[in-house]
C-alpha cells in the first residue's frame, strides 16, 4: 500500500482482507519531510492502527494463529536518520503484532521494531 497521509481508504482496503496465510502488510511512504515530524505525527495513524487491530481480530475468528507484521517503509527522507521515538507508531496494533519502520532511503535500515 503506498501511504501519503493515512485515510479511511486504508481501513477499507484492511477490511477487505480474508487470507488467514497473511504474514506482513508493507505501507510505503513516498516523501516524509523529517523523521522528527514524522514520529510526532504518529497519532495521524490512528485510523490504520484501528484497521490493522480489526483485521487481527477478524481473521483470528477465522483460525489465524500467526503474527501479523506492519513494515513502514520510508522511501524518502528529508533529513539524516537519527534517534526519534518510534514507538507511538501503531501503539494498540502493537498488543496483536510487529510494527517495524524501515529507512529505505539509506539501505533498508530498520530504525525500529516492535519485535526488540
């Protein structure tokens, strides 16, 4: 899923999503100005962070006995990486799976696991 700013077409697109063989949902993010900005901006993905926790939900009444995966791939950054508090990303998702934020820019770098 390319991501720019997260919207209610995103929890659609989750809601749509049956397979109980799914592993890992990638949302690319084209363009982040600063990852400062970005990580204080995490509470925008409140909407995904409910859609992904629907889905668990849903697809754990269906026989799903895995741990799903998030990666948040950031293909460009403005600015060099450095040590920002990722963990407000998909705070409730979280409790269910695997949050993981990737610097693409720089050599698919993870910068942060939910999994340490």
């Amino acid at each position: 899923m390319k991501v720019t700013q997260p919207t209610s077409s995103y929890t659609t697109l989750l809601s749509s999503i049956t397979s109980t063989e799914l592993r890992k949902i990638i949302l690319v993010v084209w363009y982040a100005h600063n990852r400062r900005t970005f990580a204080q901006g995490m509470e925008r993905w409140a909407l995904v962070d409910k859609g992904l926790c629907e889905l668990v939900d849903r697809l754990r009444l269906r026989g799903y006995h895995r741990t799903l995966a998030v990666e948040l791939q950031l293909m460009t950054v403005g600015d060099d990486p450095g040590k920002y508090d990722f963990t407000k990303f998909l705070p409730e998702f979280r409790e269910k799976g695997i949050a993981v934020i990737v610097d693409t820019a720089h050599g698919d770098r993870v910068l942060h696991s939910s999994a340490w």
